[in-house]
C-alpha cells in the first residue's frame, strides 16, 4: 500500500478508521483520499483497504 507517497507493508484488510488508530491519528482532524477520491467520514468504518491501494491522510492544523 502507498501511504502519502510511502510504500508501507500493513497487513489487510483493514478499514479506513483502523488504518486512521494505527497511524495514531485523530480521526476528527484528518481528510483521507483512497485512490483519488475523499472517504467521506461517515464511510470510513465501511471502506476497506487492500493492499494495492494509494492512500493520502492529511491532518488539520489550526493557525493564526
């Protein structure tokens, strides 16, 4: 699996918001792409991952 432009060994499958604890991110501040399209958050449970899949995790970050 490519992960942000990584290749990266992760045993699947595992869902959107598993690979999300994993990687120890909140998931209320990130926005996840698999394969050029955004997994809606609602959808993240359900949407599997393979290992053949591109994945692109961006985190929120608060400024001023």
């Amino acid at each position: 699996m490519i992960i942000n432009g990584q290749p990266e060994d992760i045993a699947t499958p595992l869902s959107v918001d598993e690979l999300i604890a994993r990687k120890g991110l909140n998931a209320g501040r990130v926005a996840v792409e698999v394969n050029g399209a955004i997994v809606p958050r609602d959808k993240r449970t359900q949407t599997m991952l393979s290992g053949t899949d591109t994945v692109e995790i961006v985190t929120f970050v608060q400024g001023g």
